[in-house]
C-alpha cells in the first residue's frame, strides 16, 4: 500500500511539473482517482521552496495547480474551471473505455 501511495504521489508531482497545464494535471489526478479511489495520502516536497506539502486526496493537486496558474497571470479562473472539466471528461472517457482491466 506504502508503495502505491508513494508512486502515484510521484506520478502526479512528475505530470503536474512537466506539463503544469490545468487540463493536464485534471487528466492525470482524475486517472489516478479512478485506479486508486480519492482518499490517499501523499506529501510532496518543494526543494526550491524548501518545503513539503501533504495532499489527502488527488483533487487536490488539481485544485493547486488552477490556483497557482491564476497567482501567476497565467490565465482567468473561468479558462482553467474549463479546463478541468473537460481534463476529467477525457480521463473519465479513456478510463471507461481503454482502461477497463483495472475496474
């Protein structure tokens, strides 16, 4: 279990960083959420801010990337609220349709 928290924690922190795009960052989490369920704790640790954070649920990763976006003036809210959307629309989509092993 330790093992699968820890992966899917560094699966996320990966995708969220190299894509760091609203909509993708919603495709991964909520792929996450279908193969292992909502509720897993994970921490992840900054090293340029020198500080960890501990995520309780993979929406949450989501939601700070939305956040951090709009902080940045990268984009209006409504443009990344879209974003996820249709970031959880495609995951559900793939999910039930190509991912069905899993279920």
């Amino acid at each position: 279990m330790m093992r699968s928290r820890r992966l899917a924690g560094l699966i996320v922190v990966l995708v969220c960083l190299i894509w760091a795009a609203t909509g993708h960052a919603d495709v991964v989490t909520r792929t996450l959420e279908n193969l292992f369920g909502n509720s897993i704790t994970f921490t992840v640790f900054s090293t340029p801010a020198n500080a960890t954070k501990t995520y309780e649920h993979f929406s949450d990763v989501a939601d700070d990337v939305v956040n951090v976006r709009i902080y940045q003036g990268i984009h209006f809210r409504a443009a990344d609220v879209l974003a996820r959307k249709q970031g959880t629309a495609a995951a559900d989509w793939a999910f039930a349709n190509f991912l069905r092993l899993y279920q």
